[in-house]
C-alpha cells in the first residue's frame, strides 16, 4: 500500500481570482507575494495562498463523500464545510465538541485527513488538542520564467427594489475587482502511513483508529481530490470566474516504503532534474506532460493513466 504521495505541478490559469482577499470598501484588490527569482532578483506578482489549496482539497473530499462516490463518515461540521471541527449538531446549531482521538477518526474522516484544532474553555482549565493534517500544501505561485497579468474592472450589481419602494429608478452598485493570469505551480504532499493513525496510541499492536478496508478508501477520495485542484476547481466565484485552467506538467513521487522528500516547485527550470536528484531508491516517479522531456521518469500520456497507477496502489 502506498506510504506517501508527493504532488508538483504546472498549471495555466487565465482570469481568476483565486487571490482577491483585500477588500477596502467597494475595491477587491489582489494579493500580491514578493519572492526571489532564479537571478536572485525580488519580484512581486499575484499568489495564491497554501490555505487555500488545503481548502479546497478539504472540499472536493467532502463533495466525493456527499454526493455518494465514497461512503465515508463525517461529522456534522464537515458535512456541510464548517471549518470548526469536529462538531455535533443540537438545536439547529452546530458545537464544536472533544472526543478521544479514536472517536474522532472513527466518525469523521475528513477530521482525519486534514485535522483539526480543539481549544475550548472549562471551569479552572481549558482544552487543547490537535491533530496536524496528513495533506500539505505549498502556496500557489507563478513559475519564474514565465509572464503574468492582471487587470482590476468594474461590475455592477442592479436592483429594482428601490424603484418599487419610491418610484424612481433602479438602485445600482458598482464595485472594483481584480482578475490576473498566469502559469503557476504548486507542491503537495500526502503522508498516507498516518492516515488514521491515532498518534497518542503508537504502543499499540493496532496503532489504528479504523480496519484496513476503512483506510484504503479515505486514502483513495484524498487522492482522488487532487484531480479537481489540477482541473482549477477551486476558489470562491466559482458561479462567474471559473478559471480557464490548462494543466501543463504534473511529476509524482510515490513510494510504498516509507517517507519522501518533498518535490522540487515547478516554479524553478530545473525541478525535475533535482527532483530526481533528491528521491531515494524506494521513490517511484510519473510524468505527465504533452511530451516526454526528461529519462528515468515513468511517462504517462493521459493525466487519468496517473490516478488508475496511484489507485491500484492502495
């Protein structure tokens, strides 16, 4: 069974807003990221933050789960995406509540994958426990050697209701966003071993929480959440600015042995000669790209030929 699963990949976005998270009145504003190019020189450009990647894994996982593609536990907050976890419903209200780690990954697997963070308030004391996530994420930056864009436009919301209420003419607002484009690139990684793994219990025959069948699915709709990250099916105007994505290389690291180094980031020139640099033996690499550009990977010509090897490992 696979052990650890490292993600890098290139992806075209044209006009998204991935990244609008500074408002100021009327005017959404980009977020923009300095970092250091491959000169040495400081630059500036749109970034998307690793917060959100991790989000909108969590999502496609929860998606998978509802909507019947796997049938998995989850509690209350994760069933309908609140970040507060985990949680019980009562009165119409969702409460954050503490189990044992062992109830929690048995009743939840998202809390599971992605963790979570307990503190809470009691008479003369207070709680406070937390699981890390088995998914990390990188940010999502634009790779060096290419260009990117941005452009900041006007909408306009328009309302009839003020010409009902006083006869006049329809109310109309008018506000400021920003979109940019670019080819960016993000690095994943999925620590499998600890899917499940009640840490407080390591003494244990069954380090455990749940049965090898119960694991094998949650590592499966983990992995199976990445293929939307890649199609760009992420970020909060999904209704109106679905990014026009382009996936353009994605390198794998998988091993069924143990732990793996992280992959290079796509933003440098050279990721995968030092990714493969970097790997231990045990390190199995696949490639997907329009073409074969690099030896000692295993090439795949269909991104779906990448998720059929990766699920038949588990």
């Amino acid at each position: 069974m696979l052990k650890f699963l490292g993600f890098a990949v290139k992806v075209q976005l044209n006009v998204h807003d991935l990244n609008n998270e500074a408002v100021a009145g009327n005017v959404t504003d980009i977020r923009l990221m300095e970092f250091i190019d491959e000169a040495g020189e400081k630059r500036e450009a749109p970034a998307v933050s690793g917060r959100m990647l991790k989000h909108w894994h969590y999502e496609a996982m929860r998606n998978l789960i509802n909507n019947g593609s796997y049938t998995l536990p989850l509690c209350d907050a994760c069933k309908v995406g609140e970040p507060i976890r985990p949680a019980r419903l009562k009165d119409s209200k969702l409460n954050q509540i503490s189990p044992s780690e062992d109830e929690a990954l048995t009743s939840c697997c998202i809390c599971d994958v992605h963790g979570y963070l307990i503190a809470q308030a009691r008479e003369g004391a207070g709680v406070s426990v937390r699981r890390s996530s088995r998914a990390m994420f990188s940010w999502l930056m634009p790779v060096l050697e290419a260009g990117q864009g941005q452009k900041q436009v006007v909408h306009t919301r328009v309302s009839q209701q003020e010409e009902v209420a006083k006869g006049e003419g329809a109310a109309q607002m008018i506000f400021n966003k920003s979109y940019a484009s670019g080819i960016y690139a993000f690095v994943s990684a999925l620590d499998i071993s600890r899917i499940g793994l009640i840490e407080l219990n390591l003494g244990s025959k069954n380090p455990y929480a749940i049965d090898d069948t119960s694991r094998a699915e949650r590592i499966k709709v983990s992995i199976e959440a990445y293929r939307e990250l890649i199609s760009g099916k992420m970020g909060a105007s999904l209704s109106h600015a679905i990014p026009h994505g382009n996936p353009l290389e994605i390198l794998i690291a998988y091993s069924e042995e143990g732990s793996l180094p992280f992959p290079v980031s796509p933003i440098y020139s050279d990721y995968i000669e030092k990714t493969k640099g970097i790997m231990p033996e045990h390190a199995t690499l696949l490639y997907w790209a329009k073409e074969k550009v690099e030896d000692g990977l295993t090439f795949k010509t269909t991104i779906k030929e990448i998720f059929e090897e990766l699920l038949s490992k588990v």
